[in-house]
C-alpha cells in the first residue's frame, strides 16, 4: 500500500514533466526548448526526493519482489530523463547518467538500481516521441532538425542491433523502432523531393 503510493506520486511528477516538454511540438515550442529542459530537470529534483522514499518501504534485497509496482513509472521517468538530455545536446543518455537524474544506482549490487531492460525500454519510447519530433519540425519550418533525428535514430537502431533480446515485451516495442526508422526516412525524403534538405544543410552552416 505505501509503495502504491509513493509510485501514485511518481506518476502524477511524470506526469507534469511530459506536459511540459510536449510543449516543444508546438509551434513556437523549438524557441522554448532551454527553458523547458531547465522546468523538466527542476521537477526530476522532486523525482529524487519520491524515489528516496520509495527506497525505505521494502528491504534492500527484495528490489525483484516489488519490481512491478514501479517497473512501468521508471521506464517512462527514463524516457522522460532521455528526451531532456537529447533535446538539450542531441546526445543519448547513459543508463548511468539516467540513474543519477533519478537519484538511484547504476549498479544492482548497491541497491534500488535502473534495470537495464528498463532503460533500454524508455530509450525506444523516445524514439517514437523523435519520430514525431522530426515530423512536427517540418511543420514549424524547422528542416535541419528532422535530418540529425534520422541520423540520431538510425545509429540508436545499429545499437539495438547488436543486442540479443530475449524479454518479449522489449523485443516487441524494438520492432516499434522499425517503423520510427520508416517514418524519419519518409519525412527525410520528403525534405529532399522538396530541396529543402539543401536549404536545411547551408542554412546549419554547412553541418548536418
């Protein structure tokens, strides 16, 4: 009942951090983006002080017996922690780096840990949130943006590659990459048929 609680709390944080950052698909939303990444990093200091006290209602070593209860809030808090580092550096976040905005531990052995079928859950969520980034970009008249998500996603894509999944859920939402993939490369084509990648290029000095 306690830890259903402290979770309720976390959800309802998640919640507000994603209404925030939604806000950058509108469009005057690109104009934002520092300002929401600075909101979205205060919030996850509340995230912190919620999962201190979730780490104090079940014994250090029983982290698998209630993992359930928290599995799905952690894996959208990382997507959430994923999408704020990439819109602020256009880089992927480390499952170290994700554990440090949570407050908790990279490493199974100290304690409440991120699993790393966690992370890599919320890193595939982001992926389908980039694909729509990338689409609504070209909305706000935005063309460099969707061609460095195609390149963002197509690398994060070689990496899933490499892994050898074997938990269903997971290998069922990788599949989802497939169709992100399809869907920036259309956007992407689109661009070109048009000239714009061209225009996209010149006007980011030349760089993707």
């Amino acid at each position: 009942q306690e830890i259903r609680k402290v979770v309720q709390a976390l959800e309802q944080t998640a919640r507000e951090i994603l209404t925030l950052l939604q806000g950058v698909h509108q469009g005057a939303g690109f104009q934002d983006i520092p300002k929401k990444c600075q909101k979205a990093r205060e919030h996850f200091g509340t995230v912190r002080t919620q999962m201190e006290s979730l780490k104090t209602k079940f014994p250090a070593d029983q982290y698998y017996r209630f993992h359930e209860h928290w599995r799905f809030v952690l894996q959208r808090l990382v997507f959430l922690a994923a999408f704020v580092v990439y819109l602020e550096s256009e880089t992927l976040v480390t499952r170290e780096a994700v554990a440090e905005i949570l407050g908790i531990e990279a490493d199974r052995e100290r304690g409440f840990h991120l699993d790393i079928e966690d992370y890599l859950s919320g890193v595939l969520t982001l992926a389908s949130e980039l694909a729509r980034l990338a689409v609504n970009s070209v909305t706000a008249g935005d063309y460099s943006r969707p061609l460095r998500i195609s390149t963002f996603i197509n690398e994060l894509d070689s990496g899933f590659r490499l892994l050898n999944l074997k938990n269903d859920s997971l290998r069922k939402r990788y599949d989802g990459l497939k169709y992100d993939v399809k869907k920036i490369e259309e956007v992407v084509y689109d661009l070109s048929i048009r000239g714009l990648n061209k225009e996209a290029t010149v006007g980011a000095g030349g760089e993707k």
